[in-house]
C-alpha cells in the first residue's frame, strides 16, 4: 500500500509540475524580438498581483485584429521580390501567419496615404453621380486586397471618406486648411472659425505628446454642403462605393462618416459640426442604407477628439443613437472613451487608427504602439486597426510629413526590415483571435507598466504585459488559485500563454 500511495502521490506531483510549467513565454527588447521561453504558474505571489482573474468575468468579446489598405503600402510592395512580398502577405493575413489580420480599413476616396488626391466622381455638380467609377482604385487598392485575400480569403472589410469630392464642400477643395503642400486659396481659410486666427496646418503632425484638448479650437461651420441634394447625393454615393466594390468581390459590412472631423487638415479632410453630424447620419445616410444596404451597418466616428461634451451633444439625438451599431475612436478620442462606454454601453467601439508616429520606426514608438493598444482594447474596445502596415525610409506622404509602419523598405537598396511596431502588435494578435475575450486590465501607471488579459475560446488565458521603465519589473497576475509571477526586463513586451 505504502508503495501504491507514493507511486499515486509521485504522479500527482508530475502532473501538478506539467501542468504549472505549460506557460509559453514570449518576450521583446529592443535587440532581441520574440524570444521564446517557459515558465510557470506558481501557488504564491511575488508581489502584490495587478490582475486577479476568477473565471467569472464575462469580458469584451475580441471581433477583430485589422489594418488599413493604401496607395503608398502597395507601391511599397511592388519594391519587393515576389517572394518578399508573398513571406510579408503571409506574415500580416494568412490565419498561421504573425500577425493574423482579419479585417481591413478602405478609404472611399483618397486619404492622406494616396499618391496624390482623386475621388470617384470629379465632375462639378454631378448630383446624379453618373460618373462615380472606382477606376483609381481598380489600378491599387483592390490589387492590394486581392494579394491579401489570397492569403485569407475571409477577410471583412469597412470603409470610411477622408474628404468628399471637393465640389460638395464650401470650399470646392479637398483639404480644410491651405498649405504649401495643396493649392486651395489661402483667403478662405476665415472659413474654418470665422476668421485665420489660430489655424495651423501643422496641427496634425505627430511631434511628441499632445497634451490638452484637441482640436484647440472647434470649427464654426461644416465644410460639407448642408443642401438636401448633396446631402442625398452623398449618401447615395456611400452606396455606389459599397456597390462598386461588391463588384470586385469585396464586402464592406460597415460604414462611418468621416475620417476624423476634427482634424483640420492640409490633406484630405473635411470639418463637421455638431448638428451637421447628426443631420447626415441621422436623415441621409442611416435612411439610405437601410433601404438600400440594410446588412451594412452604420458606426459614428471616427472621433478623433477629447472634447467630451461636444461628442455627448452629437449622442444626446435619439434619433441618431437609434441608427448606429457602434462607434469608432482614435488619437484623443482614446482619452474619453472609457466614459462615453459608460453611458452608451450597448454599442460595439473599435479603434479606427493606430496613431501614425513620424517616420521614425524605432523602440520609442512601438512602446507608445503596444501603451495604446493596451489601453483601447482593455477599456472596451473589441476592434484595433493598424494605419500603415508597409512603408518606405521615413514613410514621407505627399503633404509633407512622415509616418511609421509595420514593415519598412529602403528605397534604394530596396531591403527591408520589420520594425519594433511589427512586434509591439504581434504581442496581441498572434495568439488573442476572434471570439478571445477580455477580462482584465491593469493600466500604466506610476509602476509604468501594463496588463491586459484575454481567455480564448478554448480556455487559456492571454497575458500581455509591457514595462515601460529602464529598471527590471516584476509583474503579478493571478489566475485562479495561482499566480504568474513575470520578471520583465527593463522597456521590454511579453505575451504568456496559460491554461
């Protein structure tokens, strides 16, 4: 019996520590990314436990991980051999690749990453749209979905204006602000708050933490047309793109406005108000996609503002709340969405945008990458979409300024190099899919570290953690009865895989 016992006691003990040491364990500095590790779930803490995860938590159900398709990403494709570009594909949408991306952003018309500006009607006053054609489109955005869709063909996709055809708008042009980068008259600039006071086409630019609110200042009047025609023709125009791709065998299920409403841009843009808000959404384009395209959902946004009582004046119109699934939120609208969730938390929220950085590709930003997708997705959000994912040297737009990538490629050289952001975004996407929800978050605070957790649909738990600081951190998560104690080097990410 005495040997029956320690035999059952011996395999109770192996099986305890097989069970205690299945934790992968992934860790990026900024030398070293994706170093693969084991560890393991411990009975006691080290440290006092940021997370304590029961199993009860209902959590936010993750829908997707997505990125955006533009102009500049597919010419910086076709610098590449077709094997590069086959591994880079492969990497960003095929179900075992890195990243997994399953969901795509479309700019209905350009945005600020086209070659240079174009609509799909051009022709002044073609209220009708008997000249809409997605020609421009046909020669690379949907060359470069296709090329995606190869790699996953389920791809779902939503699509949003950057700027209508300039010919709807008060100034016939398709910025808001004038710029040595456009040609729009700086005369009319008045038009914007009443007169050029304040105006600052530079306003956009990322050159280090805006602190503040944001836009300093709220435009006085919409840059839309507010006539009933081109307020019609407008939304028939949503449907006409929606219908236009469907030809080309991409569903778009979702739609928004407009791109950023508060960004008074040199490049495509186009500023609304509060009240012309509502009155599109609300009267045009909620009524005409019902009837038109009743599976296409309507989400507001993007909001890309921390002006909270200026959003909550758009969300007090019954009328539009009753027309919209969900909202989208990115750069300042971040800062308000925990408490706009709060009072609206029957709708879906996703971030809309990863912020674009300024060229630099390095650590410093695939940080401020990995703090924000922590901090949308463990405030509620249940979409994140990344801007660029493939751009050349500094990621230089044709109105003047740079931005990052996933994946940059040297111009002249023609090489290319995955950036700390690839890794910073892996750290989520590889192993949290679809139908994931999340349960836990511990923001960045004085500590400078984060948390977030998710449970998978097959019962593990997710742990991504990020230490911002130059010290080494010990980082607590107890799951259940036991804890993840994590000895995190100083600026690093890790990602752990539990049962």
């Amino acid at each position: 019996m005495n040997k029956f016992f320690s035999s059952v006691w011996g395999m109770l003990i192996m099986a305890s520590t097989v069970w205690a040491q299945n934790v992968i364990r992934f860790t990026t500095t900024e030398n070293e990314p994706w170093k693969q590790t084991k560890t393991s779930l411990n009975t006691k803490s080290a440290v006092v436990p940021v997370l304590e995860i029961n199993g009860v938590e209902e959590g936010v159900e993750l829908k997707a991980w997505g990125t955006t398709f533009n102009e500049l990403d597919w010419d910086a494709l076709l610098m590449l051999t077709r094997n590069e570009q086959d591994a880079i594909l492969y990497n960003l949408f095929d179900p075992q690749g890195d990243l997994k991306f399953t969901r795509g952003r479309i700019s209905m018309n350009c945005n600020d990453y086209g070659r240079e500006w174009y609509s799909c009607d051009e022709v002044q006053g073609d209220l009708e749209l008997r000249y809409f054609n997605i020609e421009r489109d046909k020669r690379s955005i949907i060359p470069l979905i296709r090329a995606a869709q190869k790699y996953n063909p389920g791809l779902t996709f939503w699509a949003s204006p950057w700027s209508p055809p300039g010919w709807m708008k008060i100034n016939n042009d398709y910025p808001v602000v004038s710029s040595r980068h456009n040609r729009q008259d700086s005369r009319i600039d008045y038009l914007l708050f009443g007169s050029v006071d304040g105006i600052d086409e530079d306003e956009m630019k990322f050159l280090g933490e805006r602190s503040g609110k944001f836009p300093r200042r709220l435009a006085t009047q919409d840059y839309f047309i507010q006539d009933p025609r081109y307020l019609q023709a407008y939304a028939n125009y949503f449907c006409k793109f929606i219908e236009a791709y469907r030809e080309q065998g991409v569903t778009i299920d979702m739609v928004s406005y407009q791109n950023e409403a508060y960004s008074y841009t040199p490049y495509p843009g186009c500023a609304w108000t509060a009240e012309g808000t509502v009155r599109f959404n609300r009267d045009y384009l909620a009524p005409t996609l019902k009837k038109r395209h009743p599976e296409v959902k309507l989400y507001l946004g993007t909001i890309n503002t921390n002006r909270q009582d200026h959003v909550e004046k758009i969300l007090a119109d019954e009328g539009l709340r009753a027309c919209i699934d969900g909202i989208g939120l990115q750069w300042e609208g971040r800062e308000i969405l925990p408490e706009i969730r709060r009072q609206y938390p029957d709708y879906h929220y996703i971030c809309s945008e990863s912020e674009c950085g300024n060229g630099s590709m390095d650590w410093k930003a695939a940080e401020h990458t990995f703090f924000l997708i922590s901090d949308n997705m463990g405030q509620g959000c249940d979409e994140w979409f990344n801007w660029n994912f493939l751009l050349p040297d500094q990621g230089t737009s044709p109105w003047g300024w740079n931005q990052n990538a996933l994946i940059q490629v040297d111009s002249q050289t023609r090489k290319l190099r995955y950036t700390p952001e690839y890794y910073a975004v892996k750290h989520f996407t590889h192993y949290v899919a679809p139908g994931s929800r999340m349960v836990g978050y511990s923001p960045r605070g004085t500590e400078n570290t984060s948390a977030v957790v998710y449970r998978t649909q097959d019962g593990k738990h997710v742990v991504i953690a990020g230490n911002f600081s130059d010290a080494e951190k010990t980082v607590c998560v107890k799951i259940g009865k036991r804890y993840l104690n994590a000895e995190m080097p100083a600026h690093s990410f890790s990602t752990f895989v539990t049962k």
